[in-house]
C-alpha cells in the first residue's frame, strides 16, 4: 500500500463493559468506580476516530444496560455503530480493571462468542477502505473464528486491505493453543502489529528480525517492543521509531491505541515514520490513564503532556 487509502476503517470484534477506579488505586480498595466500553477493535476505531478517519465497528452485543452503554460510549467517541447486532439471546461481555495488576473477563458466553459466518455474509463493504480485526476474536471460540475467517475472506474478495493485531491473551487461551491459528490469521493480513514479547512466547521469535523473518511478506508488519519503541517492515526496509517517555498509570490498551494511531496515518498517506510516530503518541494518551481510552484529549501530538523519546 501506498499513498492515502480511500473509505472508512472498519472494526470487527468484541467490547465488553469495562470497571476500572477512576484513581489509579487497587480494585480491593478503590471506592470510586467508572463503567466504560472496552475492547480492542472498538478502541483501535475511536482512536482512529479521533484523529479524523472515518471509522465503525461492528459487533454482538446483549439486550442489555451494559450493552447499550456500550454501544452509546463507543458512538460518542465518533465511531459508526450502526451495524452492531443487538442479540437478545446472550449478555454483553464485562471485564474488571486492577490498576498495575492486570485485568479480569467475564465474557464466557457472550454475545460476541456468538459472532457468525451469517453475520460475516450480512456485512456491507460499502465505503470500507480497510478491515482491522484481532487475534483476541479466535480466542473467544464458539462460532468467532468461524466467523473471523469468512470477514477476512469476504474482504479479500471486496479487494479490501485487512490489518490484524495478533493480540494473544493468556487468560482466554495458552501460547501452545494459540501459536498456530494466530500465526495463520498474521499471515493473512496486509499490515500486522506484534509485540516482541507475544512474539517470543507464541513463536520463540525473540526479536524483530525473527519475527520479520516468520513474516517474510507481510507488505507492512509492525513489531512493538514496548517502551523501547517499534520496527516497521515494508517490503525491504526497516524502519525504527523510539516510544515516547510517560509515566504509566496503566498499559492496557496502549497497544489498541498504537494501532489506531498508525493506521489513521497510514489511511492519510502518512511517511513510515510518521505512521510510527502517530502509533506512539495515541499509546501514550492512553497509559497514563486507567481507562482504555483518553476522553479528555484527542489529536496528535500528544496535548499538555510533557514527552521524550526514548534514544534509539
């Protein structure tokens, strides 16, 4: 891909209600609490969003409270819901923040589980310019993978891009479980985004050159190694931008916003480095906060933040 890419960034994949303290304090002694939509498609889309890409998402969701303020939250930050199905039948998915600690799902049996190839087929590629989804969607089971891999076929056909974030998460499956079915939805895509670190426990790839060299055609593969900055590789070059300096309140969701930032550059005609650039700065809104997405601040540069790069 080269140049500005035309159309809306469409998102496809699971947002659950998300608690979190509003203080960066321990769930068991928090008292003050926010309930929030989060998600790793919704919030790749509302980072876009705030940049000024077009951008929807697309989903399950249970005829409920939680699932309501899910879609309303989502749609406030200037993402397109419309096409997110409102299923009567099963409950919108919550997961719980401990600041610094992790987080805890209660998602088992959501409606997003639920996604199918039906939902696939019923999806329009009207205005879509690219496709993102994640690996957190094959890890739901139930009829998601299914459906994970029609949506990726379907926009094969449309002559749409698709970016992925391989985005493993050991509490829904293990690395051995999770290796193969997320290195062949990498391979699938046109632009992908890895941690080093998933990298090596999924793959044993302990660097970017190993990862590159599991991806060898990949068009764009972007390989984040947290606080120390990401490569992109495009086609034979490599490109390196370092991470911005922050305190961290809370890394969860630094990587969805990296994504968003990259792909509102990348959809502009942004430079490589400026797409990495972008990448950075949307992250860094995000780990200085608890929840998963900075509502107080949109754009790029980072805005009333102090910052530094780390050296290369």
């Amino acid at each position: 891909m080269s140049g500005a890419v035309g159309g809306m960034l469409l998102t496809a994949g699971e947002t659950m209600a998300m608690v979190a303290p509003v203080s960066a304090e321990r769930l068991e002694h928090a008292e003050v609490f926010r309930i929030d939509a989060g998600g790793a498609e919704s919030n790749v889309a509302a980072h876009a969003a705030a940049l000024g890409q077009p951008a929807a998402w697309f989903s399950r969701v249970g005829d409920d409270a939680l699932g309501r303020r899910v879609v309303s939250r989502v749609g406030s930050r200037g993402v397109d819901v419309s096409r997110v199905v409102v299923d009567a039948a099963h409950p919108t998915g919550l997961y719980v923040k401990d600041p610094g600690h992790g987080v805890a799902y209660y998602r088992a049996g959501s409606a997003a589980a639920h996604l199918s190839v039906v939902d696939a087929d019923e999806l329009s590629w009207a205005g879509v310019g690219m496709l993102h989804v994640s690996g957190i969607t094959v890890a739901l089971g139930g009829t998601a993978p299914a459906f994970l891999r029609r949506l990726v076929a379907r926009a094969r056909v449309a002559g749409v891009p698709v970016s992925v974030d391989v985005n493993h998460r050991a509490p829904l499956w293990a690395a051995s479980a999770a290796s193969g079915p997320l290195l062949e939805l990498a391979r699938s895509a046109d632009v992908v985004f890895v941690g080093r670190d998933e990298a090596e426990t999924l793959w044993g790839a302990a660097d970017a050159g190993a990862v590159r060299a599991l991806l060898p055609d990949t068009p764009q593969l972007v390989v984040k190694d947290g606080a120390v900055g990401a490569t992109l590789f495009a086609r034979d070059d490599a490109d390196f931008e370092p991470a911005l300096v922050v305190d961290v309140v809370e890394p969860v969701g630094a990587g969805d916003a990296f994504a968003g930032g990259y792909l509102a550059a990348l959809m502009a005609g942004a430079s490589t480095r400026e797409r990495l650039r972008s990448g950075h700065e949307r992250a860094a809104l995000t780990i200085i906060t608890t929840g998963d997405f900075p509502d107080d601040a949109a754009g790029s540069p980072v805005a009333g933040i102090p910052l530094e790069r780390t050296s290369a």
